[in-house]
C-alpha cells in the first residue's frame, strides 16, 4: 500500500518542522520525499494507492494546492523530488508508476488549461511588463531606484532572461552593494540619476519618498525615443505629467513615455487571478479523469493483467 504524510503552508512552520523530524523515521525500502518552503510531504510504500492519496498528488502537482494557485514551480519540485529518489534505488514499480501519472497530470492541466497562465506577483508582473516591452533585446539599459528585497526580486527574475545593462541606485548607496553584487550588476549613487537616465530605456522606482523622485525634467533629459517608467511605489515617485495628461508637458513630442503605475501592475494581478479561479473546475475535470484511468490500471494490475501505458 502507499501511504502519505505530509503538511503544507496552511500549517505552521514549528508543525511542518516536527513532521520533518517523524518522517525521518518512517523512510521505508520504497518512498519520494518532497521538502519546499510550502510544503513536506512523504510517499512511501509500494502497491495500491487510495483514491484519497491519488487525488491529493494529482491536485498538488497540478497547482491546484499551491498557496499560489496554479503556480509552476510545484511541478519541477515534484519531478526533482522523484527521479532523486528514482536515482538513489528506493522507488519501487507501484510508486514509480503513481508518480508518472501524477506528473503527467499535472503536464495535462497546464497545458489544456489557463491555470498557470499570467502573473499574479507584482515582481512577475513587472517581470512580464519588461518582456512585452522588448523581448528580443536584452541589452536595453534598466535602472532600478531603492535597494530591497523586492526590487532584488525582480532582477533575479531578470537575470534569469539573461539581461545584461541592469543599474541599481539608492538614497542610501551602500544599501545597493549587496544587491548589486549578489546579481552582478552595476551600481551607482542617487545624485548621479540625472546622468545616468540620458541614455536609460527602462526606470522601474520603488521607494518611500514622500516626493516626485521622477518628474518632467529629469524624463526630458533622456535621450532616447522610448522610454518605459515603472512607478511601484506609494506614494508615487513618478510624476504623471510624464507621459503627456498634461498640456503644459514640457517632454519632446517625438518621444514615446510609457507609464506603469502599481495601479495599472495591480489590474493585470486581478485580472490574471480571475482567470485562473475560472480555470479550477477545468482542471478538476481533468484530474478526475486522470484518477479514474489510473485506478483502473491498479485494478488491473490487482487482477493480473498488465499495466499499459496511455
């Protein structure tokens, strides 16, 4: 029989940390263990599996009990997770099979439905923002104003796209160091803005100004023809007069201002949620079936026929 134990985000952190420990000591001959920062979980055994124990993996792969629903990384997790313990000799045929067809499960869910689909994080919405922009060019210079966590966030992602020409400032320009050198990118102190937005493509600002940080004039000495401004922050560090609301906007005509205030960034987040909770019966309606099938394989196998591959 394979057995389940496990915990997720809606325990605490001391809960999922005793269970750490107990499972440490139920690890049979046959087993996967899945450790994330959500999530500790123990499949052991070998055998027949439960409707109820089938079930739970295929939603869990599918995002479906993610914290974030229908985020990605939880099926990677997964996979990692079994072909480690597939590696290491302790998953036996029954268990093998029941963690082939979860992860087929969850294959078919993202792909037949929009579950996954859109950015509801503002660094991945930001993140996507930037894509849209131009994708195809990397090497597009972007600054970045305030040196915490959720600018580094961001970058990380960035990065990850191979962009090269990310500059990071700060009021406080030791802040930046840690940021700038975890990433690898370049850094330079706040009273030099003025110089280094004359040929930047990207402004993306965060901080807890109480004032404009980015106005008309600092936007006018940009040389370049387009220019996309991300104003995270509140109260807005971005001046709208920027992009052209105002009659008395003193910014060149010819040049092209994109804004993107956490407003219009928080829009896309709801929107992108409501697609996603609209997807949930779709990919029960799958799992279902993927259930089905596969208790019918296990039946088969209990009766003596062989277990055949779809």
């Amino acid at each position: 029989m394979i057995n389940f134990l496990g915990m997720d985000h809606k325990y605490s952190v001391k809960d999922r940390e005793e269970l750490i420990a107990e499972i440490s000591q139920l690890k049979e001959e046959s087993y996967v263990y899945l450790e994330t920062c959500n999530r500790v979980e123990l499949y052991y055994g070998d055998g027949e599996a439960s409707k109820e124990t089938i079930r739970h993996l295929f939603r869990v792969v599918s995002g479906l009990e993610s914290k974030v629903l229908g985020e990605m990384h939880i099926q990677g997790q997964i996979k990692r997770s079994f072909l480690n313990a597939v590696e290491n000799g302790h998953v036996l045929s029954g268990l093998n099979k029941f963690f082939q067809a979860a992860l087929n499960t969850g294959k078919a869910v993202r792909s037949q439905t929009e579950i996954s689909k859109g950015s509801i994080t503002h660094a991945h919405a930001v993140y996507n923002t930037v894509k849209k922009y131009n994708l195809e060019e990397k090497t597009k210079k972007i600054i970045f104003i305030g040196a915490h966590a959720f600018n580094a966030r961001i970058i990380h992602l960035l990065k990850l796209l191979k962009w090269t020409d990310i500059y990071i400032t700060n009021r406080t320009f030791n802040k930046t160091f840690d940021i700038s050198d975890k990433y690898d990118i370049k850094n330079f102190e706040y009273e030099n803005l003025k110089e280094e937005i004359k040929d930047a493509d990207i402004v993306i600002s965060a901080t807890s100004s109480k004032d404009i940080i980015i106005d008309e004039d600092l936007v006018k000495l940009n040389e370049k023809s387009d220019l996309l401004l991300i104003d995270l922050a509140v109260p807005h560090d971005i001046d709208k007069n920027v992009v052209g609301t105002s009659t008395t906007l003193s910014v060149p005509v010819s040049k092209n201002v994109e804004l993107y205030d956490i407003e219009r960034i928080e829009e896309f987040i709801t929107k992108n949620k409501q697609v996603r909770y609209s997807e949930i019966l779709n990919a029960e309606k799958i799992i279902n079936n993927k259930i089905n099938i596969f208790l019918e394989r296990q039946n088969k196998i209990i009766n003596g026929r062989t277990y055949e591959k779809n």
